[in-house]
C-alpha cells in the first residue's frame, strides 16, 4: 500500500481502516432516524477528527452475546481491520448464566485473533438484582477478556452519559422506555467512545 501519511496519531494509508460495530441494539440505532444512531454519529465525529476510518453498522437488535458469536465469521470479511464488541444487554435481560456469555464473548475473540483483526471490547455492568455473585461473575469477564486477547477495553457504552454520577441526568438522555439513548445521548457516547475507537484505528493499521 501507498500513500501512506500521519493522521490523528496514527499512520493511516491511502485505503481507510475499516472496523465492524458488532452489537445489538444500541449499536443498531433502535428508535432513531439513522442518521442519528451509533454508527452514523460515530462516523461523522471521526470525520471530523481527520480520521481516515470506515465503519460498518454490525448492529443487530435484539441480539445477545450468542447471536454475536453465530455471525462473527460473515461481519469478519477480509477488508475488515477492526471490530467493537458492545454485546450482553440483551444477555442480562434474558438472565443468562454469566458464564454463557463469558464463552461467546471468547468465541467472539477467538475468531478475531484467529483472522488477525484487532477488538475494542465495550464492558456492561449487571444490575444488583440478579444477585451479588451473578453481578460480579458478569461485570468481570469483559476486563478479563479484554487482558486474555489483549483487546482494547472501555468499562461502560454508558460512560459518556454518567459522568456527573446523577442518574436523573442521565435519564433526559434516554428514549421513553429507559433503555436506549435518544440522539443527545448517542452524541455523549460517541464523544465518550470516539478516543477507544481512534485508538483502535491506530492498532489496526500498524
């Protein structure tokens, strides 16, 4: 490849990295415009940054950590460079065994290492209500995971709407059913995800 000059921290080549959003709903863009969803601001906040990235919205709503596991090996196609793993919302809604989630999320890994693609795993963190040991066992696999595969780690997709510590703040951020951000609160979480995602362009495309 040719061409190749220095953007945004990292040398960034005549082709752009592309990365695959692997995720469920929140990554889909459920009750938004498209043009407001994860992936599409996402997109235009790396635009701006100068970044030379192509994403491709792997988001399907819905889906658990399971249903990311199945359809790995098709969204790995061979131009993809990169992949953010935001999965296990839907796991918790369901109360599936934290270890069953622990072992898709391996096999997830496993078939990106094995295809030489590079992973930003997005963390959750389980509700107190399914019990202390069940909390622990599920908030703990995805900084686990991320050191096993040496996968880039970012705690919460939530992150950027919690940082004043005020639930009732954030809840303006949401739509009506408390679950999935509105476009507001998309935008605070791409500007929250933005710098994991450049760092995993940089990554990428060593």
């Amino acid at each position: 490849m040719s061409g190749v000059f220095i953007c945004c921290g990292f040398a960034a080549t005549a082709e752009p990295v592309v990365i695959a959003a692997l995720g469920d709903s929140l990554t889909q863009g459920y009750g938004l415009p498209q043009q407001d969803g994860f992936v599409p601001q996402l997109q235009r906040w790396l635009q701006e940054e100068g970044a030379d990235i192509q994403l491709i919205n792997a988001g399907v709503s819905g889906d658990t950590t399971a249903g990311g596991a199945s359809r790995v090996d098709w969204t790995l196609t061979p131009e993809v460079d990169g992949m953010i793993v935001a999965l296990g919302g839907n796991d918790l809604l369901r109360g599936i065994d934290p270890d069953v989630s622990r072992a898709n999320l391996e096999a997830i890994l496993n078939t990106a290492e094995a295809a030489n693609v590079e992973v930003l795993l997005i963390g959750m963190q389980a509700p107190g209500n399914y019990g202390m040991d069940y909390k622990q066992s599920f908030d703990a696999m995805y900084p686990e995971l991320a050191q096993q595969y040496g996968a880039i780690y970012a705690e919460s997709f939530f992150d950027g709407l919690t940082t004043e510590g005020d639930p009732a703040v954030a809840r303006q951020f949401m739509q009506s059913d408390g679950i999935h951000p509105n476009a507001q609160g998309v935008a605070l979480i791409v500007d929250a995800l933005g710098p994991f995602v450049l760092a995993l362009a940089e990554r990428a495309a060593d």
